[in-house]
C-alpha cells in the first residue's frame, strides 16, 4: 500500500510538472521551429520553381518537434538528427532500388532503418519518414536517386541543425546539444 501511494504521488508530481505552461520555453519552440522550417521553405522557393519543391520533406517537421520542443532528448541531438536521417534516406533509396513491390519496399525500409539505427546509435524517430518518402514519395523524389541523401536530406537537416544550435543556445535556460561530445561513437552520456 505504502509503494502504491508513493507511485501515485510520483504519477500526480509527473503529470503537473508536464503540463506546466513555461510560455518562454513555448515562445523558444515557435520561433525555433518557424525559422527552421521557414528557411527550408524560403530556400526552396527561392532556388527551384513551384513544381520542382523538393526541399520539404514530412519527415523534417517531425524532426523539429523533437530539436525545437523536446531538446534534452537523446532523440534530438545532433548525431541522432543527422545520422538517423542519413541512415533512412540511404536504406529508402536503396531498398526502392531492389524491391520493386511498394508494400513490402515500404515495410523493410523502415524496418531496416529502425535496426541500422539502433545499431548506429543514431535512433531519430523521424527518420523512418524519411526511409518512407523514398519509397512512397512522388517521381521527382524517386527520380533523385542517390541524390535525395544530399538535397532535400542533408541540406535539410542542416538547416534545421545551424538554427537549432543559434536558437536553443540563445538563452541561459536552454542549451542543445545537452552532449557537447554527441559526435562521439560509442562514449556518449546524456545524463
């Protein structure tokens, strides 16, 4: 009984403390993620035509849930944001390459991406997206080849990374990476 209280207490002190409003750490999430975004967006519009947009993928706003709202993550360091994408994108195109029915290129790319990313230490939730997008996207991505790793991926996702870095550092109650060592391999500590 004395256990069970104890786990309510901790469950009552969980629950406030998450839905606590801390409209400074929103209004750093708001503006983190809109100049993320906006500048993928602003990028995109200025260098391809409307019917050439490649730039936006589903998988980056996802992506800035975790590197905007949720900073302290494992999941939203540097390395998980860079490596988990890179790692999906390659297994999407490849597998897209050598499984031609889109049900069963859909299901190992994001099956295979999990496992690589688990193995890689680069776990990033996102992007199993963008393994997805590689399979199911439209022809323009599917056309890229290879080429979708560099742009929208890679040029994306360091986008997101040089505002992460300029807006999440910018006050003293916020600091990303939480790891200054998160390109590290194998002796990463979060905690």
């Amino acid at each position: 009984m004395k256990k069970l209280k104890r786990n309510v207490r901790l469950l009552k002190i969980v629950i406030y403390k998450e839905t606590l409003i801390d409209f400074k750490e929103h209004l750093w999430t708001f503006i983190g993620s809109f100049f993320g975004i906006g500048l993928i967006g602003y990028v995109q519009s200025r260098s391809l035509s409307e019917l050439d947009n490649l730039f936006l993928i589903g998988s980056f706003g996802a992506s800035s849930v975790l590197i905007y709202g949720v900073i302290n993550s494992p999941l939203a360091q540097p390395r998980n944001l860079i490596g988990g994408h890179l790692v999906c994108a390659f297994v999407g195109v490849t597998i897209r390459y050598l499984v031609p029915e889109v049900w069963l290129a859909a299901a190992l790319a994001v099956s295979i991406s999990i496992v690589l990313m688990q193995i890689t230490r680069t776990l990033h939730p996102p992007g199993g997206a963008t393994a997805l997008i590689a399979i199911i996207g439209s022809e323009k991505i599917k056309a890229l080849g290879y080429m979708y790793l560099l742009s929208p991926v890679l040029s994306g996702i360091m986008i997101l990374l040089i505002v992460a870095l300029f807006f999440n550092n910018i006050t003293s109650h916020r600091q990303y990476p939480v790891n200054r060592h998160w390109y590290r391999v194998w002796k990463r500590k979060y905690l």
